[in-house]
C-alpha cells in the first residue's frame, strides 16, 4: 500500500492547473474593469480578499457554486471566465496529460493583463456621452498614430 501511494505523489502534478489561472485572470480582469477592491469583491462572496488573491492567481480552484456567485456580483455569465482559453491552454491541463507548465500563462506583453489598460476601460465607458467618448476614442488612435509615424 505504501508503495502505490509513493508513485501516486510521484505521478502528482503539481502547480497551477493553467485552466484556474486563467479563470483567475479573467475574474481579476473583470474586477478590476468594474473598479471593485479585492476586498469589496471578497465581502460581496463572503471571503477574504487574501482568498481573493488565490482565485485570480490560480492558486485555488473556484468551485461552481462560487464561480456562479462571482458571475453574479461581476454581472457576467459564468461562461465570461473560460472565453479566450488558447489551445496552448487547454493541452496544458492535466487531463491532456501534460500537465501544468513552469511557462507563464500570461502573455506580459498582452495590453488587457495590465491594470492600466483596465483602468483606462473603465474610465472611457464611464463617459455616458457617446459623441464625446467617440471624440475620446478618436484622440487616442490619432496620439497612437503620431507615436508611430515618429518612431518609424
């Protein structure tokens, strides 16, 4: 008996199945859009936000009763948290059998992971003005513009 349980912790995967870091990353994607603290969004659920911080880092896996909770405070369906899955993802969970990667999952250089970005959303869907979220918009893609005909 004691064998076999030695080859089950040896055959264990360990680390952060890439399906919960992801599910992790679009709960704090769609937090953050919404301007809620950890702590406000941990208080909506009945949790802490240090057990906030182990969802949207994958370190724990969110059951279904708190993903459906989530969903609900966030205004989202449950399935907001699994769109974006790459394949890349999903051959990494262990039911494909090759497990989780010491690869980030997060690509840095993706502009919708950076809190600024985020920020940046919720300040321009604040504006209930079309025509001047329009004019917002378009100043921004001109300044984008001009950065890159100098750079060139």
């Amino acid at each position: 008996m004691n064998r076999l349980n030695n080859r089950r912790k040896s055959n264990r995967i360990t680390g952060p199945n890439p399906i919960d870091v992801h599910v992790g990353l679009q709960l704090r994607r769609r937090r953050t859009l919404l301007g809620f603290s950890q702590e406000y969004l941990g208080g909506q659920v009945g949790l802490t936000f240090q057990q906030i911080q182990k969802y949207e880092k994958g370190r724990n896996r969110i059951g279904c009763s708190r993903l459906f909770d989530f969903s609900r405070v966030l205004d989202v369906p449950v399935g907001y948290f699994f769109e974006g899955i790459t394949p890349d993802v999903a051959a990494r969970s262990p039911r494909h059998g090759k497990g989780p990667s010491t690869d980030p999952i997060v690509d840095q250089n993706d502009p919708t992971t950076k809190r600024e970005t985020l920020e940046m959303m919720r300040a321009y869907n604040s504006v209930s003005d079309p025509a001047l979220r329009n004019l917002i918009r378009e100043f921004v893609k001109a300044l984008g513009d001009n950065v890159d005909r100098n750079s060139a």
